[in-house]
C-alpha cells in the first residue's frame, strides 16, 4: 500500500502538488482575464461592476474563489519548500548562467514566485479586500430597454449593508452596484501602481513559460504528438496573450489620467 503521507512529502510528491495547483490556476488567469477585458466596453464600468459582483456574490463561484486561495497558498509553500531543498543541494551557483529564457526562468522560479505572491498581497488587500469589506462607492446605471441608452451616476445608498439592487421603472432598468470600476480606474492613475502591476505581469510571463510545460512533464503527461502543442500553448497563451491583456489594462488607464 502506497505511503501518501510520506509521498506527499517527497520532492516528486512535492512538485504533483506543485503542478495540479498550479494548472488550476492558469484557468484562474483564463477567467480573470477574460473578466477584466470588460473595463475597455466603454460603458462606464457597467459590464465589469456586475461581473464584479456576480464573481464576488454568486455562492458556487465563491466557493472556487476559496478553493483559488487555498491553492495558491499551497503552491507557494511548496514552492518555497523545493527552493529551499535545491539552494541547499546546490549551494554554489551554476560557473555558466544560461541566457535563454526558458532556461532563465527554470533557474528562478522562486525568484518569480516570489514577485507574483508579494504582488497578489498588496492586489487582493487593494481590490477583493476594499470591495468586500469598505465602502467604495456605488453606481446606478438607467438602461432603456427600448433605445438600449444608458445613463450612469453616482449612487448613495439609505444603508450601508447595500450591495446590489436591479429594479424597472416602466421601460427603464435601474442596476445600482458597488462601483470597483472607479476604485481601478483610481489605481491604475497611480505611476507605482501601474510600475508594480507591469514588473508582476513580467514575472507571470516567465513564470508560466517554464511553470506551465513543466507541469504537464511532472504530472507524466509527455508524448511527442501532443507535447509540442501543449508548449505553444504555454508560450503564446500564457507567457505572452495573458499576461500582455494584462498588462494593457494598467498602461490605458494610467493614459487615460494623463489626457
């Protein structure tokens, strides 16, 4: 009978881990993204406040949220358990040093981890943290159903225990919602912020072009027929699409304010 624990606690166990919760959450990075592309409809933040909500509100999505968590918690701490392991094997560092970027990004993961983990403390405690748990300000929007014109204002709720309301008036909806949209479109007019946002979304880049095919070898998935497409896929989706929609976001807004 196999010894999970002490499986678990060996260096191959160590990187399954490190591998399954880590290709969990590049379908994390999928649906984030794709979420957050909606600060560019040019609706005044109508799109992305409702899906702020629904990701932040809607109970099954919010049990997947605690679920990311857990694991990026857990990817972290076996991440810093193998580096650790591996500073400790080798403890004089290589004569040669690779300039390639894959080979760069293999020798520091840790380093890049690191950038990202720091980089989603002080993201979470500035955006899911204000969101959640103070007053951010809300938004009414007033749609025609008809005409499809829509209309936006601040909104003060009677209570702060206010969250989201949608109601019609004759041929009008009225969505009234915590507005997160301003709260970006304020930290993103902030030059540190934006510099902070674009160092992470490099350290993503090489992270997921070493990261995301290794975990595929780990978990023993190589074979010569899919195993080229699997690297495309973590060199154009992750390493460069992803994190290049990422980093749009930062650099628009920051325009944005300057104009």
């Amino acid at each position: 009978m196999i010894n999970f624990k002490q499986f678990f606690r060996s260096t191959i166990g160590r990187k399954l881990i490190m591998s399954m919760t880590g290709l969990f959450l590049c379908l994390y990075l999928i649906v984030h993204v794709g979420g957050n592309l909606t600060l560019f409809a040019g609706d005044e933040g109508y799109n992305f406040n409702i899906y702020a909500h629904f990701m932040t509100n809607f109970p099954p999505v919010e049990i997947i949220s605690y679920v990311l968590y857990i694991s990026i918690l857990i990817h972290a701490f076996y991440a810093l358990m193998l580096t650790v392991k591996n500073w400790q094997a080798r403890p004089v560092k290589y004569a040669v040093s690779s300039k390639a970027p894959v080979k760069w990004a293999s020798l520091n993961m840790g380093l890049l981890g690191s950038i990202i983990f720091l980089f989603l403390v002080v993201h979470m405690s500035n955006f899911w943290g204000r969101y959640k748990f103070t007053d951010i300000g809300y938004r009414e929007y007033r749609t025609n159903l008809l005409t499809r014109e829509r209309t936006s204002a601040v909104y003060e709720p009677a209570s702060k225990a206010f969250e989201y309301a949608v109601t019609t008036e004759g041929d009008v909806e009225i969505v009234r919602v915590k507005d997160l949209y301003a709260l970006v479109a304020h930290s993103f007019s902030l030059l540190w912020y934006v510099l902070l946002y674009l160092v992470a979304t490099l350290a993503v880049s090489y992270h997921m072009y070493h990261g995301f095919q290794s975990a595929f070898r780990t978990a023993g998935l190589v074979h010569s027929r899919y195993t080229p497409a699997i690297r495309a896929t973590g060199i154009w989706l992750f390493a460069v699409i992803i994190p290049l929609a990422f980093a749009s976001m930062p650099i628009v807004f920051y325009i944005k304010s300057l104009l």
